[in-house]
C-alpha cells in the first residue's frame, strides 16, 4: 500500500477547518479547534487507533458548537475517505469493546461504502463540563455520511457521563484501527465479492 495520508479544507461561512491524518502513524495528535472536550475525545481516537491527526478550526462558537463538531466529523470523515483510496487490501470490518470503569461501549464498523449510523447512548447528563452530549451524534453522522462507512455505537452501561464518551471513542479508535489495518492475506485485493466499495 502507499502511503496512506490525506489533508483536506472545508470552508463555509460557519466554520474553516483542516484535517491532517496519516492512518499508518503513532497515534500523535495536535488540535486547535476551540472545544476543549472534542479534542480530548479525538485524542481518544488517535492514541487507540494509531493514526496520526491533526485538526485546526475555526467556527462560530459563539452562538455554540454545533457547527464546528458536525464539520469537523465531516472534514475528518473526508480525510478517512481520501487516505484509504479504493480500500484494496484492508482488513474492511473493525470492532472494540472499551471498558472504563463502570462504563462499557461497544463499536462495530464496516467501511462498505455505504453510510449508515445506528447509534445508541443515552448520556445520564446533558453537558459534560460546557460540552453539549448532543453533539456526538451529529459529530459521527458527519464522519459515517463522507468516510462511506456503516458504524455500530452502543454504550452498554454507564453512569459517569465522561466515562460513557471515553468508551465510546476509545472503542471507535480501536475498530477504526482494525478495520483500516492492512490484511497481507488481501494484498491488492478488493475486500467486497462487488469488486468495489
């Protein structure tokens, strides 16, 4: 496989955001993106998954996050979708269950080419410090609807709603780690009896 890296800029009137991944990297991570949680929780995803990220925004955070979460999932679900090229030779389907605690999350992923979400956690707070809990949906709809993928969240339990998050992108870090891996039984071979995905 090449080099498996991608850079990709989204600018609209709402937000300008770059995203840097390398798939194949050390889990180094650099964030500017004005949400302080967000970046811990992509953190999360870099470490676990071994990928490389770094993610600069800008958004109109005064009036709240909302922009900025949802178009950073998009901008990063571009740069998913651009490092992995026509996806010969990976390992495709990628699943983790995370612990923390008395929390535990479960997530399942396919790169299949079709987006889907289905996506189950219900926070037992509202706000994780100044964090809108709502936000995570729209921050991996975004990731799910341009990376082409189809991903499974259930949180199974929880009670600490920082615990529950954690869970969650831990275990998305460790799924995307295996489904992006490389399958040397696969090499140059299209994982999908379509011939595409």
């Amino acid at each position: 496989m090449s080099d498996r890296v991608a850079s990709v800029e989204r600018n609209t009137l709402e937000t300008q955001i770059r995203v840097t991944i390398n798939l194949d990297g050390q889990g180094r991570s650099q964030f500017d993106t004005g949400v302080p949680f967000l970046d811990h929780m992509m953190d999360q995803i870099a470490r676990h998954g071994m990928i490389d990220i770094d993610v600069t925004a800008k958004g109109d955070n005064e009036i709240d996050d909302h922009h900025t979460v949802e178009d950073i999932g998009i901008t990063l679900g571009q740069a998913f979708a651009k490092a992995l090229g026509d996806k010969k030779g990976i390992t495709r389907y990628g699943h983790s269950y995370v612990p923390l605690d008395e929390a535990l999350s479960r997530v399942v992923i396919d790169f299949s080419g079709r987006p889907g979400l289905d996506y189950n956690i219900t926070f037992t707070r509202a706000r994780i410090g100044n964090f809108d809990v709502d936000l995570f949906q729209e921050f991996f709809q975004g990731f799910v609807n341009h990376a082409l993928l189809t991903l499974h969240i259930d949180n199974l339990r929880g009670i600490n709603s920082h615990h529950q998050a954690e869970t969650v992108f831990k275990a998305f870090g460790r799924a995307l780690r295996m489904a992006v891996e490389p399958d040397p039984r696969m090499a140059g071979v299209m994982p999908s009896t379509k011939g595409t995905l």
